[in-house]
C-alpha cells in the first residue's frame, strides 16, 4: 500500500476559503472543536477494552465533551487507535482515516499503536510497528494497557493542541514494511517464522546400492479371435 508523501498530508486542517482569515473565529473554532470531537467507535485488541472503560460510568468521558462515540467515520473527527495493528487491518484503517471529516485528529493509545509493543522484534511480519506508519499521530499515550486516566490526560493534552492550533500530526519516516525491508545492521540475518518453521535441508541422503535387476516378463501371446 502506498503512502502518501506529500508534506500537505500530515495537514488535517482544510485552510479556510477566500484572502482573508478572521483570526478570533479560529481560535472560537478551536475552542467548540477541542470541547467537543466526536470519537470514532473503533478498536482493534485489548486496550479498546480500556477505551470502553473510559467512557464508561466510573470515568465519563461527558465531562469533557469527549462521550459521543460515533459508529460511522463520516461523522467522527477524531479516531482512538486502540490495540495491535496487524497489516491485514491497515487497508481499513487507512480508508476509516480518510472518509473522516476535516479536521480530523489521531491519538495512539497503547503500546501497539504507539510503536508495535510487545510485537516489536526481529523477524515478525505480521504486525505495524506504530500506527504513524500510515496516518499522521497528534498525542500518544504508552502503557500496555494504559488505564482510562492515561485516556484522559491524553484527551486533555490532545484539547490543548487543538486550542493553540497546533493541529499537524507526526508520521514516521519508516516505511509499512519496516520489519522486513528497513531492519537494522545487526538484525539483518534475521528470519521470519514461517522461514523458522520450514524444514532444514539436511545433509544429502547417502547413495544406495542398486537395485538388482527384475528379469524382463515375456508378454502373453495374443488369441486371435474367431471369425464369423
């Protein structure tokens, strides 16, 4: 899958039309839109469980204008990456990402969207290694799980962003394919396990003696078939 280069991508927020920019109705802009982004309903493994429980009755995430979960990425402006992002599921990430509206903001929670967490080793195939791989990341929270007030104070951190408009996400430079194509030095003889599963080419089976020979079996001779 391809990645899209261009430094205007980490640009989430859509320049507003026209020669002239009111700068006081940006900053109410900002000030509606950091008390109040609709989160996409969105989890991939454990630390979504973490999520739920954030926006659960212990934590509430209402009070800070962050409870209207959206089930629908056309009417959420903000995704919580929560859990292990195996490559199989970067194709749907990326295209959640972009049908969301503009501005649109990206929180890594956990250790696997952050940088690959526990998953992160020489030879693995299966797993992104960070979600900024494929679409740009404003606030990462680490912790594997982070609590709900780890959440919290990264939906927080994240709301002072946006009201300073400080709204351009960070990507990597490393590719999607980093632990395969970009490993480092010492890694570089690092096998995957489907290589580790393979059987190992021992050595060359030693020659048998020939087998004796079958002496040659005489055809039957043929009846010829009466005439009428």
């Amino acid at each position: 899958m391809e990645i899209d280069k261009d430094p205007r991508f980490l640009n989430t927020e859509e320049p507003p039309p026209g020669l002239v920019s009111f700068f006081k109705l940006d900053k109410v802009l900002n000030l509606a839109r950091a008390h109040s982004p609709w989160p996409l309903t969105f989890g991939l493994a454990c630390c979504a469980i973490e999520f739920m429980a954030a926006g659960a009755s212990r934590f509430d995430l209402d009070r800070f204008g962050f409870g209207v979960a959206r089930p629908s990425p056309r009417q959420a402006d903000l995704m919580i990456v929560a859990g292990t992002i195996s490559r199989k599921m970067v194709p749907c990430i990326k295209t959640l990402y972009d049908q969301m509206p503009s501005p649109k903001y990206v929180i890594a929670f956990g250790g696997c969207a952050t940088a690959g967490g526990p998953f992160k080793y020489p030879g693995q195939y299966g797993i992104l290694e960070g979600i900024d791989k494929i679409i740009p990341v404003h606030v990462y929270v680490p912790g594997c799980p982070p609590r709900p007030e780890a959440l919290i104070a990264g939906i927080l951190e994240l709301q002072k962003l946006i009201k300073a408009g400080k709204t351009q996400g960070v990507m990597s430079p490393a590719v999607v394919a980093d632990s395969q194509d970009a490993r480092p030095a010492e890694y570089k003889n690092a096998i995957s396990r489907a290589d580790f599963r393979q059987p190992k080419a021992g050595p060359p089976p030693a020659d048998k003696p020939p087998a004796p020979p079958t002496a040659p079996v005489a055809a039957a001779p043929s009846t010829p078939s009466p005439s009428n």
